[in-house]
DNA sequence: AATGAATGAGGATTCATTCAT
DNA sequence: AATGAATGAATCCTCATTCAT
C-alpha cells in the first residue's frame, strides 16, 4: 500500500499529517474524525484514504515521526560532548525546546498510552529515548559520578518522568520561558541522579 | 437528579464506578461502551442511566474520587510528622503504594488530560496534590533544607511527574515490589529538591 | 382494569389527569415521558400504572373528558334558548370563554389530529359537536334565517374552524379579552352563516 | 455546513424531503423515525446525515417550503386583481386547490402547532399569510366593501381558521370535490367579512 | 488524484412499562 | 397503594471506510 508518490503527492501527505497532528491534538484522537481533518484541508474524503490506510495508521506514523524527530534533536544537541551528565542535560534542554516548539504533541503521546493498540508501539519508541540515557547513565556510574547500586533504566525513567510532566505543565501555553523550566529540570534531575543514598536512607522506615 | 437511593441502590451505583473504572483503564475511555459496562454487570442498559447521567458523568466521577482516595491515603500516611522532606517522603511512598493496588486508574488520569471536557477537571484534582506538597516544600526552605530561590511549584510538578511516571512503568504489573521503586524513588526526588545550584549551574550554557 | 378507587384514589387520579393535561399541552404528548408526570407529582412511577393503563390511554382520556366538559359548559350556556341563531351564538361565546380557561387543551386536540391512533376518538368528540350545530342550523334553515341549500355540517365545520382558530390565536395567552375576540367570531360565523348566495356567487369564476 | 451538491445529490436530498413529508403527515412526526424514511427510499442510514443536520431540521425545512409553495400559489392566483375581496376569494380557491394537493402538508402544521420547537416557526410562516390577508382587508375596509372599526389580523385569523378547517375535514381524502367545499368556504368567508355589525350586536347580552 | 455519495455497524441515550418489595 | 429498581427495544446520530465517476 506504499504508494509512490509525485513531489506533490508528498507535499499533501506531510500536509495532512500536519493538519491532522494539529487535530488530535487539540481535541483528541477519538473526538477528531476523519471529517474534520479533510474539512480543515478542504478537499474530499478520498485524499485521505488516497494516503492513509486508515486512521489508526496515520496517528501511529504522527507518533513515530514525533519520536523520531524529537530523537534527532536531542542528539544534534549533544554532539559528541563527553561528559555524560553534561550530555543529559543538554538532552534534557533540547528535549524541553522542542516540547515547546511541538507543544501540542505532548498531548499525543499522553493519549497513546491509553489504548492497547497504541500503547505497545509507544512503548517502543519510549524504549529508544530510555536507552540513550541509560547509556549516559552508566557511563556516568562508571567514572563515579553517579552513585552506582541502582537501576539505570528506572533512574531513566525518572528523569523523563520529571522532564515531561514539567513540559506538560509550564510550555503548553507560551508562558513560561523555556529556559527557566529547563533550569530547574536540570537541577532538579542532576540532583537526583548523583543523590548519594544516606539521607533519604536514615529518613525512611 | 440525584436520586434518592437505598442501600442496594447504592451498592449497584458503586459497582457500575468499580466495573467501568475497570473497563476505561484496560481498554480506553472511547473503545469501552456503555453497553460493555452494563453487559460486564450483567443488567440492562438503562440500570446505567438509572444511576448515571451519562457516560462523561460517570468517568469524571471515577477521576474524582480516585484523586481523593489517593490524597485520604498520602494523608494518613504522613499523619502529624514534623518533618517537611519527610513528610514529602511519605507521600511519595503512600503514592506508589496506592498505585500499585490501584494501578488500573492511572491510565484514566492519563487520558483525562488528553480531552478538553476532561482536563479541566484533572487540573483542579491535581493542583489540590500540587498545593499539598508546595506547603511542604516551601517549609522545607524556610528551615533551610531545601534551597530557596525556586519556584515550589515546579519542583511540586517535577516530583509528580517523576513519581507517576515510575509507578505507570513500574507498578503497572505486579513484577516489581513497591519498595524497591519507592526508594529510587524518594532518593531521586529528595536528592533532586535539596540540589545545590553550583554543579548544575556549572554545567550548563 | 377499572378499578374500584376509594375517595383519596380518586383525588389522586384526577390530580394525575390534571398534571399531565398540563405537561403535554406545554411541552407536547412526546416531548412529556410518564417520568416527567410522576416527577411533577413527586411520586414513584408506580403511581402512574396503578391509575392508568398507559400514556396512550391517559391522553385519549383527557381528550374525551376535555370535550365533554366543553359540551356540557356550551348545553348550559345554551338552556333552552329557542331562536337557533342566539344558540350558536351562545354556544360560540361559552366557547371561547372554556378555551380561555383551559387554554392549555386547544393544543391536545390539535396534536391529536395528527397521529391515527388517537384521530379516530377526536373525530368521534368531534362529530357531537358538529351534531350540536348542525340541528341549529336546520333549525335556521327551517325557519328561512339561514339560506338553504347548504350543507349544514360544512358550515359547521367551517363555523368551529373559525371559533378555534380565533381562541388559539388569541386566548392562548391572557392578553386579548374574551369578549372582544367573541364578538368578532359571533360577527363573524353568523354573518358568514347568513350570507345570500348572489354577492359571492357573483364574484367567483 | 451547506454541502456543496451535484446535480445527483439534489435530486436525492428532495426525495427524502417528498418522503418524509409523506411519512411525517401519514404517521405523525414522532412516530416515523430516521430509520422508517431511509428504509422508504431503500437507502443506508448515512444518507440521511449526509443531507440534512437532524431530522428536526428536515422537519423544519418541509415546514418552511411547503408554506412558501402554498403561498406562491396563492399570488399566482391572484395575480394582479384589484378588487380586494375578490382577491381573498381568490387565494381561498388556490389554498383550497393546493391543500387538495398536498392534503398530507395540512398534518404537519397541525402537528408543529403543538411543540415549541416547531411552533416558533409556523407562527412565522403563518404571519406572512396573515400580512397579505391584512393588507386586503384594509383595503376593503378603506373602500367601505368590510366594515371598518374591527380588527383586520383578527379577521384574518377567522378566515384562515374556517378554510384550513374545511380543507382537513373534506380535503383529506379525494372524495368531495374541492369546488364544493370552496363555494360554500367562499361564501361563508366573505359573508362573515362583509357582515353589518346590528344584527349580530342585537342577538348578545 | 480527487470528489461527492453511500454504507451500515456501532454508540449514547430515552422511555414506556414491569417487577419485587 | 406506592416505591425504587430494572428492562430492553427503539431512537437519533456518528463515523471509518468504500465506491462510482
């Protein structure tokens, strides 16, 4: 079901992804119909289909896409710096940029999450984001800088957690500037992540 | 419209909350129908309407009372303990707790905020859990522990974030034991909240 | 069906009979549900089936107790007038005196006329009041005050089309004065009742 | 959320509009559904949707056109007759002609009368016919053929109530002939119009 | 490539009526 | 007599998808 496309074909294509991105996005995956994506392009119903398989798969190409293009970001951010903690948070500042720019995506992903036949390709995605850091998170327990002893992937997990839901909250509308999120992302994660263990440890139980 | 009930009125009514919270979490709020949920409860459509104004109705009520059944246990969890870090420790450690018996709502809370008609409601749920840890935090500076200078709010939104998204990771399946994600938990969080300036200063630009 | 009602039943089942008299002339017969009814008297819809056999029935009785009622208001406003003419008179003013007050039924019997099942009853109260009429006319006919040659049930018809049409228009709030609206009908029907054939015959083809 | 319609589409959207009138005046509004007038024309049930936003709408837009055609009929009878009475008597003719025609239309207004929704906007329609009325009255009046002194909206009101009452009761079905009852609808009318106040004056009190 | 038209399963909701207590 | 609870067919409407042109 590829279609080879003319230049012009493709132009549409990313056109509806875009419009459709917009879309979803906005009012959600399930409120959105098809309708409404080909009204606010203006053409007929059957330049959808001409593109897309079905609607399923065009939200899961906006998902893979976003992913992908976030991913690249995020490693044109880094370059080859070589402190790993250096590289997560320019990796955490780059991604809080193009939450910023992509705002409306957040929401996509957050939907996905939701339902069986999304969650499972969300997760792969996820899964890519996940090692990158886990990768700067051992490199990063190797030279000592960050206390060895725990689960990198779940200490990765925290850090997106914290990042993302800080995205969620301070860039969806253009309010706050990026930079002072970013700032006490970066603080707040690095701080976790080298926290040696004796203080939390004494205080519980 | 709020009927008078008798006890198996009310008994019914929570059993349509449990059943459907059931069904919104494994499949979605849009794939479960109201005919699932009265087809899982094994009674006629119109016992749904009997109890419930509509199908929204009902799933802004689960997302209620889930918030407040969570906050009743952070609360007695942390009880009259003086100590504010501490006390936050404790929150977070009831969190997961609760997540992990109640894990299926953490999808809804997910998706709630991908839907206009719901994320309202979501928002006021949580900045009731946002105030609750910026009263902390902000004794928490006051007596030093925490550095000031910081938005409490933010960094009320990091924890969050950083915790829910472990526990959606985590505890979603029963593999992994509470205990161990709590304390990578409150070791990243707490280490993350008493952060110094310097090194993540030094670090970025 | 009927059942033996004690005197509270009774009370109880003319109060139903009254409300719902109101509900549908408001809303209209659809638009009203038994639930709305009950709910309006503040009683379980039990009520409802222990009194009537169903919604149906209930508005075909209310239909024929409204017309006999309108009857009975038009035979003693009547008495035993002998000029015929001074009847249909008399009949026309109690007429729309009733409608005034009961305002509310014109649009019943307006809404009966357009579904088949409840029709056939209209038609049937409708005749006797055509029958009323039409032995006057004779009557007038007889006498010479009323052209013969006519048939006297269409100028009947036409008479009550007139009178109905008027009340509606005019009696459904309480801004017009009866009076005036009746001695423009009076005016009106008799004068159409008497007209000579010529002038009319005369303009025609 | 006007669609832009071929030549096909139009043709199609007045075949439901002719079906429903039909099935709307021979059941009753409410008791023919969506589903009924889809199956009539052997469609699917998005047919329906895709020409008109409701089937309140489409009841209104029946409403609407079948007031406009009745009252273009009534022009093109009267055509440019300069006695005003003669003028009445000619729209009575064509009315009564019309109604024979359409005698399934005379249902549907019936019916609007009595629910609010409808009721809005059959006053509207009927005010226009009551306006041309009106203005040949006044005319008659000013010429001294109706007396004057009376109100010209009221008597319109008779007029119109006597001939739609005639026309659904001998109309309906195809048995009278439409001259008959347009003789005596005539002469009743303008009878009733022409009519002296004395002898009406004299018969009350 | 593209359009307007059509499909029809599926969804939320209503409601007259019945029933157990 | 009366209540709250329950039934389930029926209703309006939506929408992903397909089709003829």
């Amino acid at each position: 079901m590829t279609r080879k496309l003319t230049e012009r074909g493709r132009a549409r294509r990313r056109q509806i992804l875009d419009v459709a991105a917009g879309l979803f996005a906005e009012r959600g995956y399930h409120p959105t119909s098809v309708a409404d994506i080909v009204e606010a392009l203006g053409v007929g119903k059957g330049v959808f289909y001409w593109y897309f398989e079905s609607k399923e798969d065009l939200f899961l190409e906006i998902l893979a896409s976003s992913s992908q293009d976030l991913r690249r970001r995020q490693q044109s951010a880094i370059g080859d710096e070589p402190d790993p903690l250096r590289r997560i948070e320019l990796g955490i500042r780059a991604s809080l940029a193009w939450f910023r720019e992509h705002r409306r995506l957040i929401n996509l992903q957050q939907f996905a999450a939701t339902e069986d036949r999304f969650a499972a390709a969300l997760r792969q995605h996820d899964a890519v984001a996940i090692d990158d850091i886990t990768r700067h998170l051992k490199e990063a327990m190797a030279d000592g800088t960050v206390p060895a002893g725990q689960d990198p992937a779940m200490l990765a997990h925290a850090l997106v957690g914290a990042t993302r839901h800080l995205a969620r909250t301070y860039l969806f509308t253009a309010d706050e500037p990026v930079e002072v999120v970013a700032d006490v992302a970066v603080r707040f994660v690095i701080g976790g992540l080298v926290a040696e263990e004796p203080p939390a440890r004494r205080l519980s139980r």
